[in-house]
C-alpha cells in the first residue's frame, strides 16, 4: 500500500471509517473549480437537484480532471491500493440561507455495489463549516451492517430518495468534517452520515468522488461507465472512458441528463415510479441507536 498516507493515517480511517481533513487541491485551485460548478448548477436551473448532478466527471472535462487529480488520488491509494476506478461523482451544493440538508444514512445502502471496497473523497471547493451546513459522521459506524432506511422524498434533502436511517443518532458521537477550501475528507462506504442546512450568506459547495478497486461490481445488465483514474483493470466490470471533449455546456449539460435517466435508475427501488410517494405507513418508531465499533 503507497500513497501519501502514512501508517497512523491508514490505521485512523480502519478504525473510524472517516479521515480528515487532508489536503487535496488547495484554495486557488478549489476556488477556479467552484467556479466553473456555479457555472454548471447555473445551466441546469433553479429546479435542479443533487441527483442531476450525478456522473458529471463523464461528460465535463473539469470534473473528469477532479476524479484523476493525483493530489486526490494519491490519498485514495493509501486506502484502496494501486488500481482505482472513479466510478460515481455527485456535486453537493447548498446555496445561502436554505433548508437543504442530507439526512443521517449509509451510503452502501443503496449504490448497488457488491464489496465495500469504497471511499468516498468528499472535496471542499468552498469552506465547509458547522454554519454552512459541513458533513457529520459517526465514527466507527461503518464496522455495523447495513441498517434499515426508509425513503422520504423530502424536497429539502439533496440524496436520490431523501433517504433517511432508521435508528437514533447520539449527538455526542457526532464529529463535524470541517474543511476549508481546497481540502477533503475520506469516508467508507457504510459510514453513517448526513449534513444540516446553510444558514449563512455564501454557497457551500462539495465534490464528492465515490472511488472502487476493479473488483467491485455495479448490479445490473450493462456496465457503467467510470474512469481508470491509476493501476490497472483486469475484471472489465466497466466500461472505461477517457476525458470528455470541451463541448458547449448546454449539450454537455443534455448529454449528462439523457445518462443519468438509466444510472439513477440503478439505485432507485423497483417499484419507485416517475412520481414521488408519500411517506405515509412509514413507522416512526426507531430502532436501537447507533453503537460505533
């Protein structure tokens, strides 16, 4: 195992599940990426939500340039090895003053992967603070199972089914990922963690880059497509691409729609249908809280 993270680095993510905060693009870098992703939000309109800013590493060549960074992938070696695959990327964005939140969840729950060989980046292109709405994560969580979820749809939550686990976080497990501008975090997959709205005047704005070793399989028929960001590939689980061509951003913009329709799909439950349910018959009793390995 290389990489730029040392021993203690690698032992404290096994232990915890989470790493931070680590340097990645630093603030000049960070800030000209923000930019051209405000650009983007701004292209996809007002009624844009997290999810239709899924996968863009594939179709904008500043995200695909994000997802190869060696700054970043040089950090992701020290917890998956020499052979990474940037399989799924999802912009995180709240705006000023807005009650957008993610709630508690584990993200195994639901990508349909079949290893937890998985790390999530999570790269701050703005600050990410307790009053901009930072992620929280429970540190040793990602040692449990998979713990039941219900799926709320809640217009104010930022993930694909506004997801949402079902057993009592402990406040005072709670550790806030606070980054500045240009620094990143690493989480596992399982890790249960959410975030509270922005209740300042600025943008906070995340990167999140959701890497596999080449083992890892996507369910469904055909292979997704994903970048070989260092190592090699030897079980052509994916369909790998190179760097998207500089097009307008308008067609880029269609062309990440029209994809997005059939990957998201992936992670929706079957009987999901183009409406959003309800959430009515969903218990409100939780289960047991949550005890950190």
């Amino acid at each position: 195992m290389t990489g730029t993270l040392d021993s203690q680095q690698r032992q404290a993510y096994q232990d915890d599940g989470v790493l931070f905060p680590l340097p990645a693009l630093g603030a000049e870098d960070a800030g000209r990426a923000c930019e051209l992703a405000l650009q983007f939000l701004d292209c996809l309109g007002p009624d844009a939500s997290a999810v239709d800013t899924s996968q863009v590493h594939l179709f904008l060549p500043w995200a695909y340039d994000l997802v190869s960074d060696p700054r970043i992938v040089d950090a992701v070696e020290g917890v998956l090895g020499p052979d990474i695959i940037a399989w799924g990327t999802t912009l995180f964005a709240k705006p000023p003053c807005t009650g957008s939140l993610v709630t508690w969840h584990q993200d195994g729950t639901y990508w349909g992967l079949d290893s937890t060989h998985v790390t999530t980046a999570w790269v701050a292109l703005t600050s990410s603070t307790r009053d901009n709405g930072c992620m929280r994560v429970v540190p040793g969580t990602q040692e449990l199972a998979i713990q039941p979820h219900v799926d709320t749809f809640a217009d104010d939550n930022l993930l694909s089914r506004g997801q949402e686990i079902q057993v009592e976080v402990n406040e005072q497990e709670v550790v806030d990922l606070e980054l500045a501008a240009g620094e990143m975090s690493l989480h596992h997959v399982n890790l249960v963690h959410g975030s509270d709205p922005n209740s300042t005047d600025g943008w906070r704005v995340g990167f999140t880059i959701r890497y596999v070793t080449p083992d890892v399989r996507q369910e469904g028929d055909t292979p997704p497509r994903a970048v070989l960001v260092r190592g090699e590939d030897t079980h052509g689980h994916y369909e790998l691409i190179s760097r998207p061509p500089d097009i307008p951003l308008g067609e880029a913009v269609a062309q990440l729609a029209e994809y997005n329709r059939d990957f998201v799909a992936r992670i929706m439950p079957a009987n999901v249908s183009d409406e959003k349910p309800g959430v009515d018959g969903i218990a409100d009793s939780r289960s047991d809280s949550i005890r950190p390995a």
